[in-house]
C-alpha cells in the first residue's frame, strides 16, 4: 500500500488507552500493555508514523512517585512493546497538578505542539488517540485527527452530547489503530479487510 505524506505521527495517551488505568502507577508490577497494543504500535510504525505517548501525570506533583519512577515505568513500557516488535519514538508528560494552572497538561495541546517542533512533524498528517474527552481535545486543538476508545459495556462513556466530538469512536485499541492506517493510505484494501472509512463519528 502507498502511505500519503511524510513526518507523521500518532500521539498515544498512556493510562486506559495503551496500559491498563492503575491510579497513580507507582509501581513497576503495576505496569501493564493492554491487549492488542504492541501489535497497533507495531502497526503503526510501519505504516510510516512516529509513535509518541503523550500523558497527564499528576502523580508527581501528588507526591505518589518521582520523576525517576516515572521515568523506570516508562523504561518497562518500552521494552513490553518492543518485545512485540513495536517501537516507540518518545515520551511527553506534564508533571503538574491540575490545580497549578501550568500549560501543559491536556486537554491544553502544549505537548503535542513541542513535539511536533522536535520531530519536525506535520500535523495536518497525524493522529491523536485516547479514551478521555481531553486526548480528544487535545489532539484536536493541535490539528490532529482524534480517536476516542470506549470499550463495549464501558460505564464511564461520556454521552453524546460531549463538546468535541472524535473523527472515529472505536472499541479497543488495534481498532483505532487499524481506522487510522486505513485513513493514511492512497490504494484502500478490498472491502472488509479493514472497518469502514464512516466509522460513525
């Protein structure tokens, strides 16, 4: 298949849409991938987009953990993926508490936008994953198309009322992956090999 463009990327929140939601994850053995990631990550790179994690990571400034866990979890992280054969390119978090007012913790595009001018990305060509109205916020603020995770039978959906709606809602995580590939390449697969370009939004 022939990928459109170059430099692009898809920023990934960390907790809920790659690894599993443990509040405030202090703790190594807490860390996990949730199913299908390495393989969407691994998608993703050879597709021809950057892989960059962009997270809200309060647990510092609470006093939960340091900087140097932060950084020990985010190790493992990398090295769960590649053991799928998935790479990461890098990781942006927001150290703050919400109530600091600081102007990088999401839904503020801040870290999106620094990492685009460090990896010469455009954004026009990217994509913003999540499972929270402020990743969808977030990318959408930077120019990025968006996806919002919601697993079937999840209680926290947020109605359909929300204020910025997603380009595509998907069910897990190799969906939102697979919508995104399919959204980026010139010569479109055979009907069924991928979900549908309407993704009902």
């Amino acid at each position: 298949m022939e990928l459109v463009g170059t430099n692009r990327a898809v920023f990934l929140d960390r907790d809920g849409t790659i690894a599993r939601d443990v509040p405030y994850c202090s703790r190594l053995e807490d860390f996990e991938l949730l199913e299908g990631v390495g393989e969407g990550i691994r998608m993703l790179s050879e597709a021809g987009f950057k892989v960059i994690v962009v997270t809200n990571q309060s647990g510092i400034a609470r006093g939960y953990f340091t900087e140097a866990m932060l950084d020990r979890i985010h190790q493992k992280m990398k090295s769960d993926s590649a053991s799928y054969g998935a790479h990461i390119d890098a990781i942006y978090y927001c150290p703050h508490h919400p109530d600091e007012g600081c102007d990088c913790r999401k839904p503020k595009p801040t870290l999106i936008l620094r990492a685009a001018r460090e990896h010469n990305i455009d954004l026009t060509e990217s994509f913003s994953i999540g499972d929270k109205l402020q990743d969808i916020e977030a990318g959408h603020a930077a120019g990025c198309r968006t996806v919002l995770i919601i697993p079937v039978g999840d209680e926290a959906t947020p109605p359909e009322e929300y204020s910025m709606r997603p380009d595509f809602k998907a069910e897990n995580f190799k969906q939102a992956c697979d919508w995104v590939v399919i959204n980026t390449v010139r010569t479109v697969p055979s009907a069924g090999s991928l979900p549908s370009l309407n993704g009902n939004p």
